[in-house]
C-alpha cells in the first residue's frame, strides 16, 4: 500500500508537534495547511467539539482534496458551568493570546475553591466525500491559582494533573501524550487505523 498523505487541520504548531508524535511510525506523510495555498476560513459554529471537529475535517478535506484529521478541543470547568468550552481558544476575545485566555481564566475563578476541570477533545478524520469518523477523549484535572511550566500551548500551565503532580506546561510531549485527551483520542484513532487506511484508500 503506497504513503497516504494525511492534513492536520491546524496551523498552532504545538499541536502539530504533539500530533507528529502520536502518528510516528505509521505509514502515512504528514502535511499542514502551511503546505498548502491559503483555503477559505471555515466558520467553526458548532455547538459541541464533535460538531466543530467534524465541521473543520469535512470542510477543508472538500477543500484540499485529500484526507484530513481536525480536532476541536478545550477546557471544561464545572464550576463556571463548563466554560470556556468551545470557546476555550477565544475566551477573552477572537484574537486572544494563550496568556490572555489564561488570564481571564483566572479572574473568573478568583476566590472559587472548587477548580476541578478537564480537557476534552474530538478527532475527526474526513475523506473529501464528506466521509467522516470521530475519536473522542478527556482528562481530568485540577486549574491552578498560577501558571506554572513553560511546555505546551493553551491553558497547559493552569493546568494540573495529579497523578503525575505536574501541570500540563510541566511535562514532556512524551509524558502529555500518554495521557493527554488529545493522546486518549488518538489512540483510539490508531487502534484501528489498519481499517482508517483501507477505508481512506476505498
């Protein structure tokens, strides 16, 4: 079976870096949208991380004209009645910085002593029919009164995992991936990516 080249819907490059990892050794060629021409903004308006993942795979998929993987992720807080959600990426405006989402992250919880929270996120793999299959995964934590670590990308210093007593900005990529929603979704994805293969090549 010949390399299929597979486009991971984004252009944050840690997650890209993160996502490189967990399909090494696959026989597939990972590209970007930065190897691409610029394609048309797709508008994300789905009201879950399933409905924004699949939106973003199909879209650009039709687009470029080859199998694409998106994820739509973000931090639940229950406290804040799962905020920031699917606005996780534009929680203190549409061209916020991580450390601005961060920080309003955390007048929001000033003096809330429940801070329990999770990451969750959806995998979608389109094929330009319009085909698609979704993954999901969470983990649960805990977000700091501080950011603490200088590693990933997001609310990763806020937050912290306390099996490993580390933040998310305190691990490795090797440590974030074995459980990380991202790495829990992936695995699913390439536990049977054997099939996702034969299916992309259908």
């Amino acid at each position: 079976m010949k390399m299929i080249s597979i486009v991971i819907a984004t252009r944050n490059k840690g997650k890209v870096e993160e996502i490189r990892e967990l399909l090494h050794g696959y026989d597939v060629e990972v590209k970007t949208l930065d190897d691409f021409d610029p394609i048309p903004e797709v508008i994300e308006n789905g009201k879950s991380f399933e409905e924004n993942a699949r939106i973003k795979a199909i879209f650009t998929a039709k687009a470029l004209g080859l199998p694409v993987i998106a994820d739509d992720s973000g931090l639940v807080v229950d406290v804040l009645n799962g905020a920031p959600g699917v606005y996780s990426a534009r929680y203190a405006g549409d061209k916020a910085t991580d450390a601005e989402n961060n920080l309003r992250l955390l007048k929001e919880l000033n003096g809330v002593k429940n801070r329990n929270a999770r990451f969750e996120t959806v995998v979608a793999i389109a094929l330009p029919n319009g085909e698609a299959k979704t993954y999901a995964g969470k983990v649960e934590g805990v977000i700091l009164d501080t950011p603490d670590g200088n590693m990933g990308f997001g609310y990763d210093p806020l937050f912290y995992y306390t099996p490993f007593s580390k933040t998310f900005a305190q691990m490795t990529n090797e440590e974030k991936n074995r459980i990380s929603h991202r790495g829990m979704a992936f695995k699913k994805l390439t536990g049977e990516f054997d099939k996702i293969l034969i299916w992309m090549a259908s």
